[in-house]
C-alpha cells in the first residue's frame, strides 16, 4: 500500500529533535494564495461540478502536490483541526466558480489508504492513489485515475557514496551490502520491496522492515547501509538539514529498477465516473494547466505549502528550501513531464499493466488479490485530458 512508502518526519521524541536540524519557516497571517495572470478565457466550472471540489491527498502538504495547492484563490480558509485548506478554485489567476478543499492524508486519516478514505466519505471527489494501491484494491474500493500528477514516482533507494563508491544502482547496492552485512531499510509491507525481492534487484538477507522515518539508525550506521526515501526531499534534507549526516547520498528511483507505477494519480470512485464525466471533461485540463503552471514559477505555492505545514502543525516538518528543491528534482529527473508525448498527465497502458503482472503475485499472496481479470484500461482513462496543455 502507498500509505507504508511515504516518508514521515513525524517528532516521535528526543531522536528526531537531536538528529534532525530541520527548521520551518514560520507562518502568519491569513494564507496567501498563489496567483497568475493569464490573457487566457475564464473556465466557468459551476453547474457541472460540485460546488466544492473535494481532494484527498496521501500525505502533508509538500511540493509533490504543488499543482493542487496551485489551484487555491486569494485568502483560502485554513482548517488546523482537520488539517484541510479550502478556497475559490482558481484557473491561471481566475476564479472558476466552485470552490476547492484539499485535505491532508497520511497522519490526518489515520494512515488508511486514500482510497478507503475515498469509500467512507463520500464528499470526496478526487483522491490520490497510486497505481500499486489501485490494483491491490480494485477488487473492494476501485477507482479510476484521470490525471497522472507526476510521469514517474520519486521513491528512491539510497546510500553513502564514500562507503560504496563503486555502487551505481540498487541491484550494485544489493551486492554490496551482502558482502558488508548491512541493509536496505523500508517502511515493512511496501509492495514495490516484494518487487525488488522478487526480482533478485535485493536480497531478501539485505532488507529491514523497520525504517521508522527517523534518520537516526542511517546516521549511526555511519553508510554501512542504504535507506528508502524520496528523490524530491531526503538528497537535500540529509546534506543540509541533518547536521549529524551533513554530506551527499547516491539513490536509485526505484522507478528506474523496473517498478513503473504513476504516483499519486488523481482518481474518482469507479462508480461515480459517469456521474463526475461533465464536470472532469472541464476540471482535468485545469488541473493540467495548474501542473504546469506550480513547476514554471513555484515560489508562491511554496510559501502557501509551508504555511500549511506549520498551521497543522503535526510534526511533520517542512520548508521552502525543501520544496523548492523538490521542485528542481521533478524536472531534473523529469518526475514532472509530458512523458513521451507533448502533453501533461496522460496514462500508458503498457505501464499499468506492467505494474498489474508485477503486483497481482504479491498482493495475491498477502490475501488481498486484485479485482479477476482486471485490466489496465480499468484503472484509467485518458478521455479527460486536453493534448495543448503541456511542459
């Protein structure tokens, strides 16, 4: 499930005060929201789609979702308790005549997955599923992803450079660490880990279940072993902001080891598709246009995004040199990109079902077997997307 992959800088005590340097910028005042001008024509969304637009995201407010709070108007209302932003929907500096609330995943639901959350509250109507999630529920909570945030997932295997200078990939990283007798530590249950086990990319002697989103055991093994992680954030988190590390680490996306899932993919309830058609037909491509729009020029929803982090104020910690980092990795490692045509946010079948052989073994034999016959054109559709909208 996705929900066991994400990082988390939750405060769980004296580990992370001690190893963690991480200062976040404060906030203040009421939000200010990212704005654009645009000679483009005002998208009118009112009286297809609800009156608010409902988006359940998988984690605390980050530049990985960067495109959705790109869409908040001026002066968004900031809910700390339910750790949610609500606002006029915006469209290239426009409002478009609804209202968008975005609310946080991970702490704030308990870590369910989105799409559980999706199933018990029906308010919602887009939320974040990757595509692993997508398969291993499709049988109990399907869903239908229409617009693919980001072209590849930046999950991530990675090292110590000095320790394993020789090390280039996580199949080297493997090797290694058999003969150095460390491990690959994980958030246990990650299916994309039974993939590289399966695959023999890691041994399964080398892999630890036990990351617990702390840099503490990294740090004390002194590079001994490697570590899960995100390319948009821990590369710079550790280098500058873990003063008990304070130098570079090497990675591998673990897109790169063959393991293609769409990350965070924006999805509605399968049931709901035809109901949400008239409403998708005009909201995707403003979520296309807001994609493009977040990576272009960041800063200001950088500051909203930091803002929200210190307003919910959960632990999760977060600042906008992080983010903007994580904005130069989407497009340095083309995270964030048309993929392989001149578009943003578009589905390959092939891909979906690539994931969908990879996956259906494992979730199969944790007794959570996909939807029978299950399809790639079942997981999305493509139907939504405006081809003019792109990097």
């Amino acid at each position: 499930m996705h929900r066991t992959a994400r990082r988390s800088t939750l405060a769980g005590g004296a580990i992370v005060a001690a190893v963690v340097a991480l200062t976040a910028c404060a906030g203040g005042g009421a939000a200010d929201a990212p704005s654009s001008t645009s000679t483009a024509a005002a998208v009118d969304l009112s009286g297809v789609c609800p009156a608010t637009v409902t988006i359940q995201t998988d984690w605390n407010p980050e530049a990985d979702h960067g495109h959705l709070y790109q869409l908040l108007g001026p002066n968004p209302s900031i809910d700390a308790n339910q750790k949610s932003v609500t606002g006029d929907l915006y469209s290239q500096g426009k409002p478009t005549g609804v209202k968008v609330s975005i609310r946080s995943g991970g702490p704030a639901i308990g870590y369910q997955t989105v799409s559980s959350q999706m199933y018990k509250d029906k308010d919602i109507t887009l939320g974040y599923v990757t595509t692993d999630e997508a398969v291993q529920l499709s049988d109990s909570l399907p869903t239908t992803a229409v617009f693919a945030e980001n072209d590849i997932s930046p999950q991530m295997i990675m090292w110590d450079p000095k320790t394993y200078p020789d090390v280039k990939t996580v199949k080297d990283l493997g090797a290694a660490l058999e003969k150095d007798g460390g491990v690959v530590r994980y958030f246990n249950g990650a299916a994309y880990m039974s993939y590289l086990q399966g695959a023999g990319i890691l041994p399964t002697s080398v892999t630890d279940g036990s990351y617990d989103g702390t840099p503490a055991k990294f740090v004390t093994a002194k590079g001994k072993d490697g570590q899960q992680g995100f390319a948009t954030a821990e590369p710079y988190i550790y280098e500058h902001e873990v003063s008990a590390w304070g130098k570079p680490v090497k990675f591998q996306l673990v897109n790169d080891t063959g393991y293609p899932i769409y990350p965070e993919s924006v999805s509605v309830r399968t049931g709901d598709l035809e109901k949400l058609t008239p409403c998708l037909k005009k909201l995707v491509p403003v979520l296309q246009q807001a994609d493009v729009d977040y990576i272009h020029n960041p800063s200001e929803t950088n500051k909203l995004i930091v803002q929200l982090v210190n307003s919910y104020n959960n632990g999760w910690v977060y600042d906008e040199q992080v983010a903007d980092f994580g904005v130069s990795q989407m497009k340095k490692l083309k995270i964030a990109s048309n993929g392989d045509n001149g578009y943003v946010g578009d589905f390959d079948e092939s891909r979906v079902q690539k994931v969908i052989d990879i996956t259906t073994p494992i979730f199969t034999k944790t007794g959570s077997a996909p939807k029978a016959g299950l399809k790639a054109t079942d997981l999305f559709t493509n139907e939504f997307l405006d081809k003019s909208i792109g990097f």
